[in-house]
C-alpha cells in the first residue's frame, strides 16, 4: 500500500511480509536514499543555493518586521550588554582590565554568532512546517538558513566593535589576526553541528528549545567572555587535568581565539593611583598553541557534524509527519 502525502520527499511503500510466520511491516523511504551520501547530498545543496538565500532574507525581513530601528537593533544588543557588564566589572568589582570594551565584544561577538544560530535553528523546521510538508528540496537548508540569519547580525555586531576600536584608537596587528578565520571556521563547524541536532530533535520533542536556552544561559557563564580567560589560567594554577577540563568546552577555545586576534595583549599594563600594573587578561599561551588546540577542535567538529548531519538525513523524512 502507498501512503499518500503533499509531500514526495516522505513517501513511504508499505510492504507487509512474514518473518518466522509473524506478519511484518517494512517501510521503504522512495524519496531518500537509505543512507547519506555527502558528496551526492553537497551537489543538492549546491544547487538549492538560491531557496537558501531566499530563505536567509525572509528570516532578517520577518525578525525586524514592522520595526523603525530594523537590523539596528542588533547593533544596539553588543552596547547593552557592554554597559551592564562595564558596570558590574569596572565599577563594582573593577577587574582593571584596559580597554574593556575591546576585549568583552571580541568575546562577545563570537558568543551571539552561536547563541542567536542555535535558538533560531531549534525553531527553523518547526517554523517553516508549510514547506516542508508541500515542497521538495534538501531539509538541511533551514538551519543553515537560520545561521545566515545570524550572520547578518553578527556583521552588523562587528561593525560596533569596529567603531569602539576607532574611536578608543586601539589598533591589531600581526600574527595573531591569522587566528581570527581559524576561530571563524571552528565556530560555524560547531554551530552548523549543534544547530543540526537541535533542530531535528525540536521536531520530535519541543522541550528542546526550552531546555535549549537554559543550557546556553549556564554556557555563557563557564566560557570566558566576560571575566578574564587570565584570571582562569591563574586560578587553576599547575593544575593541568582542570585546565584541560576547561578547555573541553569548544566555545571557550573560540573566544580566545577571537580575544586573541582583536584584543591581541595577553597581559596589558593598567595605569593606576599606585602605579602601573599587570592584568592577566588573556590565557598566557603562545599563538602557536593555541592554533594547535582549534585545529584539534576544528577535527573534532568535523566528526560532530558528520555525526549531526546523518543524525538529521534520517530523522528528516518523518518530519512532515510529525509537524
């Protein structure tokens, strides 16, 4: 028997058989092949480039819908967080850290790319359940989709952090800006990985999404983009199984590597009533070390988003469904 559906991408032949003189059901997907192929798969993806686009443009047009400030309101989200933090950490608890602005929004900037990627894409299948269940093309789009949409808020993001770096005077050069693609590549590895899974178990169990916000509420605050990456290494002390422990945690890689390459001074000198001071702002590592450890975390979210990849090809075909 066929089971009809809109859809030709979740057509199933039921096929009833015996096994040991038991009646058995057999679903045969006639859409899909039964397992992914990534090259195959990457030349669909290729050639459903322009849904993608059209994709990434309705979702910027529809967050900022009937808005006066439209995308300025993600400029404005980076200022927010830098006063309230400004405030707490250089008034109340006065870490001393110069040029604080600099070194909380290159931190910052990497974090809202993989926080507002990963709580869009939670939503992005369940979102766009008319499509899905009416339109043939490759599901893994909509949370690429939803990063795309991230992305334009991350540029406009960096062109605040643009600004505080004019307008402070405070300039980046040398080697050290190699980290930033590297940093970039690692994030949107893992984004792109987790924005996957989350996206299709939201499908199946929309608690997914709640449980989702609070995870990254108690991962911003085990990654250091607001207290000193510094002060942790000082901490730990010789401790090497904790540090590494710390370093498990990939977003915290990324940040330094992003506070690496823009804010750039491991230990700068703060001017104070007593007299110049170090701060340990920056994990005391070579760039050479730390390019060696995002290229272990850039191997390891490769194999994540292999696994996150298949995990979704297989739980795609039930999702109209489901929906």
């Amino acid at each position: 028997m066929l089971d009809s559906s809109p859809d030709r991408a979740h057509l199933r032949f039921r096929v009833k058989g015996t096994v040991l003189g038991t009646a058995a059901d057999v679903m045969v997907r006639t859409s899909e092949a039964p397992r992914l192929s990534p090259l195959h798969r990457l030349r669909e993806l290729w050639g459903a480039r322009q849904i993608l686009g059209n994709l990434v443009r309705k979702e910027v047009k529809v967050k900022y819908k009937s808005s006066v400030l439209g995308v300025t309101w993600s400029m404005l989200n980076p200022i927010l967080y830098l006063a309230v933090f400004s405030l707490v950490f250089s008034v109340v608890l006065r870490n001393g850290l110069p040029h604080f602005p600099i070194y909380l929004l290159s931190g910052l900037l990497a974090w809202n790319l993989f926080a507002t990627s990963l709580a869009l894409c939670a939503r992005s299948v369940v979102d766009n359940a008319n499509l899905v269940t009416k339109v043939y093309f490759p599901r893994e789009i909509l949370p690429l989709a939803s990063i795309g949409a991230a992305g334009v808020d991350f540029l406009t993001q960096g062109l605040v952090l643009l600004a505080f770096m004019v307008f402070l005077r405070y300039g980046v050069l040398g080697w050290n800006l190699l980290l930033l693609p590297l940093s970039m590549l690692v994030l949107l590895l893992l984004t792109a990985a987790l924005g996957m899974f989350v996206a299709a178990l939201n499908v199946r169990y929309r608690d997914t999404q709640h449980l989702l916000a609070v995870a990254l509420l108690t991962w911003f605050w085990v990654t250091p983009v607001v207290y000193p990456s510094g002060l942790v290494w000082q901490t730990l002390g010789r401790h090497a199984v904790f540090k590494l422990l710390y370093l498990a945690n990939p977003m915290a890689a990324v940040v330094l590597g992003f506070q690496r390459a823009l804010y750039g001074v491991p230990n700068p000198v703060a001017h104070t009533a007593s007299g110049p001071q170090v701060v340990h702002a920056l994990a005391p590592v070579s760039l050479g070390w730390l390019a060696l450890l995002l290229g272990a975390v850039a191997l390891g979210c490769i194999i994540l988003l292999g696994l996150a990849w298949r995990t979704y090809f297989r739980m795609s075909g039930d999702f109209a469904e489901e929906l």
